[in-house]
C-alpha cells in the first residue's frame, strides 16, 4: 500500500461538483455550496451533466494528475471509443444521455471545446483560490495515515479511512450506493484522500492495473478555515478539533468540553465524533454524561505537535486523571 504523493486537481475538481449536487446529511458543506454555487460561472456548468452526486464520473474526466494542465491535455485526448465506453458507464448509474454528451461520445470538435472550457472555468472559480489550502491539507493527511500505518498497521489504516469499513478474512468491505467488487492483481493499493468529498470511499481500477481509494479527509475544505494557526495540529484536524484534543488529555464530559471550547454541546458532539473515528480519543456513557479522553495514538500525535496543552496555553477545569484511563464509575453504571 502506498499514499498520493499529491492531489490530483481535475479529481478534486470532479469531486467538488458531486457535493454540489448533494442535498443530503453533509450540513458541513452547506455554505460552501451555496457560495460556490452563486460564483459559478455557466460555462462551468456543463460538468454537472458528467458527474454524479454519488461521487461517479467518467474516468477521462479525472485523470490522477498532480498538474491541472497536464491532465486536462489528458483528458482532451481521450479515444472516442473510450469516451463513448465512459459516457454510456455514466447512463448506467444516473445520467441521462444528453444532445451534448451524445457529441461528445461522437467525437465531434465543437463538444470537446464546450468541454475544455467547461473545465477551465470551473477550475478558475472553484479550485484555484483554494488551491494551496487543499495542498496543505492534503500533506497534512497523508502525514498523519503515515502515522497511523506506522504505529497501528495496514488493517487499522484501512478499517479507519470511514466508519463504514470493515474486514472479512482477508476481504475489505465498505458501504456504497452501488455494488463494485475489485481484486487486486499484485498492483496493491493507493491511498487517494479528498478535500471535497465526504461520504462513502470511492474506489477505481486504473488501465495500468493501478487500484485507487479514495476517501474522505479527516478534515474538509469547508472546516479548514481562513488563516494561518500557531497550533501544528490546526492543518489536520482543524483549530476547533486541535483545542479539543489538547484539552482531552484530562477526561471530559461532552457539556464540559462546549464549555471549553465556547461552542453548543451538539457542536462538540460533533467534533469528538471525528476525533473518535479518527482513533484519537475514546469515549464512554456514564449514566447520562458521556466522557471524553485521548487514546494512545491520539497523546502520541500531541506529543510529536508541541505537547498536550502547556504550549498553547489551554486550561482545563474539568476533573479526571491525565491520560486515557476510563472514567470513573458512578450509580452502579457498567465500565
């Protein structure tokens, strides 16, 4: 198994018109819709026709470029029987074969052009401002599954890419909209994480024998936020998400953790949801409190980032013992 040595721009690109197309449990995206959506261009929307919302596209349309304008002279070249192949793979799921698809598939000049516009525009309005913050993201991603493949193994880096992953024997398992079973014939696998999704892994078999997964980043574009941090740990997870963690080295209950960080009680719900997933903290009911610490790997990850809270200057009133010792058992409540 190896990692993306970078982001490829056209998939990304290819991703992010999926999730405009979502109307679905993903609030996060929801402003970066509608903001995205007001900006662009009606050149741009020709994409909308190609891509589906399940995270499906034509494969010449997202070749796993690092460059923008390397893979667009790819996906300009494309054989027209390949398109054609893609096109009617698309109609499969749930495209309808459009007056402008149906040219495409034909090969004919003036579609592609519509095309290569189509492309260049949506780029210029979605991606390329945020491009280095996606490349930074997207470096700090990799890092840290590094981390995780390093200390945990390859079975806990793979099960940990999406709640919904699990192994069977030797068979890796993952929910997803449509049934897909890929075998692997000595190429191994590429780890593919994306700013611009956040649902279900994707997966793709490349002509060169190549597999591709690609998943959900542990932190989205959405979430990144405007700015640069002193905390090493805001590139990763966020800064919301870093002063969690900090403060987690003591245990916390959700209510004490909102109290903290100055946000509602369902909004850090939420942030200990993705640290949990992420195998950094672990939580626990206990009665009506749920409680809340780091995990080995998650004091780990503090400790390689500037220590747990002294650095940044964090107190924590909560009670509990430093370190990931369960929370102490109150009213008969099982451990």
């Amino acid at each position: 198994m190896t990692f993306a040595e970078e982001p490829a721009p056209l998939l990304e690109l290819s991703l992010a018109f999926s999730m405009l197309q979502r109307r679905d449990a993903h609030p996060v995206f929801g402003p970066w819709r509608r903001r995205t959506a007001r900006g662009m261009p009606c050149q741009a929307r020709a994409l909308l026709e190609l891509v589906s919302p399940l995270g499906a596209g034509p494969f010449f349309l997202d070749p796993p470029s690092p460059a923008f304008d390397e893979g667009l002279e790819r996906v300009l070249s494309t054989p027209r029987a390949a398109a054609r192949t893609e096109l009617d793979r698309m109609c499969g799921i749930d495209r309808s074969l459009s007056p402008w698809m149906r040219n495409l598939a034909a090969g004919e000049r003036d579609a592609w052009q519509t095309l290569d516009q189509a492309i260049r525009s949506a780029h210029a309005s979605v991606l390329a401002e945020n491009w280095p913050d996606i490349r930074a993201g997207f470096q700090s991603e990799i890092a840290w599954r590094a981390r995780v493949l390093a200390q945990q193994g390859l079975h806990a880096t793979l099960s940990g890419l999406c709640p919904s992953l699990r192994w069977r024997g030797l068979t890796l398992e993952a929910r997803s909209p449509r049934d897909q079973e890929f075998t692997l014939h000595g190429q191994g696998i590429i780890l593919q994480p994306s700013l611009l999704w956040a649902d279900h892994l994707l997966a793709a078999a490349y002509p060169d024998g190549r597999f591709v997964l690609i998943y959900p980043a542990l932190t989205p574009l959405p979430l990144r936020g405007p700015g640069a941090s002193d905390d090493p740990l805001t590139p990763l997870v966020g800064a919301t998400r870093a002063r969690a963690l900090r403060l987690l080295v003591r245990q916390h209950t959700t209510t004490d953790l909102a109290r903290e960080l100055s946000v509602t009680p369902a909004a850090a719900s939420m942030q200990t949801k993705t640290l949990r997933q992420a195998g950094l903290i672990v939580s626990e009911r206990d009665g009506k409190a749920v409680w809340h610490w780091c995990t080995p790997l998650g004091l780990g990850l503090l400790a390689a980032n500037g220590g747990p809270t002294e650095a940044h200057g964090h107190r924590s009133a909560a009670r509990g013992r430093i370190g990931p010792q369960p929370p102490p058992v109150r009213g008969g409540a099982a451990p």
